[in-house]
C-alpha cells in the first residue's frame, strides 16, 4: 500500500473529471460532500439488463466503468462552490490486471487477485491516493502489492499528474 498526496490538484481534476486519463478503472464507490451528500454505489445492477440484447452478448462487470460515471461526478461537483470532500474508489479492470501481472512476469495467478484498487480521498484541502489489492485467498506473496504501487505511480508520472509520496 503507498499514500500519495496530489500537489497540483486543478490539473489532477481535469485529468479525473474532464479527461481520458482513468477511463483504465471502473468505479465501486463516490461519495461527494456539497450542500447535501451523494453516494453513488457504482455496482452494474443486472436485473436492470434482464432480458435485454446487452445482457446477451456479453457478461456484464460487477461495477461500471469510470468513462461512464465520470460525467456525472463532475456534474456534482462542478460550480463555485468546492466540494467539502469526495471519496472515490476505482478498481482497475480485471483484463488490465492481468496484462499488469504478465507485463511483470509476476508468479501470482491472476485468478487470485479479486482487484488493484485506488482510493482517491479529499478532505477539502488536499487529496491522497492510496492503492490497495484485495485478494480472493491469503497470499504469502507481495509481489503484487507492490507492482501495482509501482504501476500507480508510473501512470500518474506518465499522465503529468504531481504527487509526493506520504
């Protein structure tokens, strides 16, 4: 697990928010602080495809992809007035997982990794980063954990987004 505090937070947002740049992650979770709180549980709710031609061509993902939700995040958010705090986490799509622990010649089965997760948490003066991997059994090894900090924090430099390790 590596903390990350983000130094440049205008440009951080609009990588977030207005760009491309996560579209990679899908999104469990956002919590949004503004006159009143959203939560938006990001879980594909299947019973709403029921029957219909999407459901039958593919299996749906547990949570939506963050292209989809991104929109209406910064609808919440967006404004005069600065949010009082946001929480999202965003898990990195099960395929790019996989490439990840390939890339890395890693000797976990990627079957056993459930996700590689990032927490982005802003208290209403800074926001931190802080990755996370959950797995489906124990696992002795680490290598995992800690190829996914690293990844993280290649994407971020690779994106041009500022940080400073906590």
């Amino acid at each position: 697990m590596t903390a990350l505090q983000i130094t440049a937070m205008k440009d951080f947002m609009n990588r977030l928010l207005l760009s491309d740049s996560f579209d990679m992650f899908l999104l469990e979770e956002a919590v949004i602080g503004m006159a009143s709180t959203y939560t938006i549980d990001g879980r594909v709710n299947k019973d709403f495809y029921a029957g219909s031609p999407d459901a039958a061509e593919a299996p749906l993902p547990e949570f939506r992809p963050w292209s989809e939700m991104r929109g209406l995040c910064f609808d919440l958010i967006k404004g005069r007035r600065t949010p009082l705090f946001f929480r999202f986490t965003l898990q990195l799509m099960p395929c790019r997982a996989a490439e990840l622990l390939a890339r890395e010649n890693c000797g976990t089965d990627p079957e056993q990794i459930k996700t590689f997760a990032v927490n982005i948490r802003y208290d209403g003066t800074k926001a931190v980063l802080t990755t996370a991997t959950a797995y489906h059994s124990f696992l002795l090894s680490r290598e995992p954990d800690a190829i996914w900090d690293q990844a993280l924090t290649r994407f971020l430099d690779r994106a041009g987004i500022a940080y400073e390790v906590l």
